[in-house]
C-alpha cells in the first residue's frame, strides 16, 4: 500500500478517485480512510498481479497526465 499525494492535481481527494474509477478503472481509496495524516492523498494497494500492478500504474500514470493537461489549458 501506497499513499500519493494529488493535492496539486483537483480541488478534492475524491475527484481524482472518482476520474480514476470513471476514466481507467482504477480504484483507489481516499488516504484519510487510514489516518488524519492522509488527507490530500489516495491509497494504491498492491495486493494483485505484478502484471494487474504494471497496467494499473499505467493508467493511473495516463489520467494523472490527462488531468494536468486540462489544468494547463
């Protein structure tokens, strides 16, 4: 499990979850789900496939691109 910070990419934690589940469908979960310390990021777990792993990174990696873009323009 993996915390990632997304508060320079979208006002809201659950905005990046929710553009994840309805882009890539990737689920994450909100950091804060496990600790105060959590806020402004989402939780990765890896407890699946190194290949699941491999194509979930890269789709998480595909909307995190898509969305600083948007952000640019």
């Amino acid at each position: 499990m993996v915390l990632v910070c997304v508060s320079n990419l979208l006002t809201y934690v659950s905005e990046v979850k929710n553009f994840l589940i309805n882009t890539q469908k990737v689920g994450t979960l909100p950091g804060t789900n496990f600790s105060q310390q959590g806020m402004d990021h989402i939780r990765i777990s890896f407890a699946t496939s190194r290949d699941n792993i491999t194509e979930g990174m890269a789709r998480i990696r595909n909307a995190l691109n898509e969305i600083s873009s948007r952000k640019a323009s």
